[in-house]
C-alpha cells in the first residue's frame, strides 16, 4: 500500500481552489463559534502563501494578521475584507428566510 498524504498537506492543497476554499469558509461560518471561521481563514491564507504574503497584499502587519487569524482573534470587518480580497473570495449576504 502507498503512503497517503497527511491531512494538513492535503487540504492545503485543495484550499488552493478558490471554489473548495470558498465551501469550506462557508462550512466554517455554520459553526456557533465564529472562531471557527477565523482558523478556517487562516487555512486559506496558508495556502494561499501564508500569512507573510497576505500582509503583503493588504498593506497589513504581519503579526497583526497572526493574532487576528487566531483563536483569540477579532478582525475589523475592512480587514476581513482585504484579506478575502487579497485570497481572490468575496463576502456575501443572503436572507436568513
């Protein structure tokens, strides 16, 4: 029997596809904890270069996006759409009917 790939390495890989990114921040907000979502996007962003490059592309400190991105985290809602923007996603809002 082959060597499987390790759970992380896989799903970095398939964070890449911004369809499979986008499923699994959406499956993220379903949680009751929207710290979920914060680690969630911390994925994406490893896949997407990491934080460093994230910081890069937002103008955005480095450390900062660190603590914002961890569990303890609270983003502003302009950061959140700069590092969304930065990862090639957008935000959007339904109706909750």
């Amino acid at each position: 029997m082959g060597r499987s790939k390790s759970y992380k390495k896989s799903l970095t890989e398939r964070l890449k596809n911004p369809k499979d990114a986008a499923a699994y921040l959406n499956a993220a907000l379903e949680d009751e904890d929207l710290r979920v979502f914060l680690v969630a996007l911390r994925d994406v962003a490893e896949a997407h270069g990491g934080i460093s490059y994230i910081a890069k592309e937002t103008y955005l400190n480095r450390e900062s996006l660190y603590r914002t991105l961890s569990l303890q985290g609270n983003p502003t809602i302009m950061n959140l759409f700069l590092m969304l923007d930065a990862l090639g996603l957008e935000l959007n809002v339904k109706a909750a009917i």
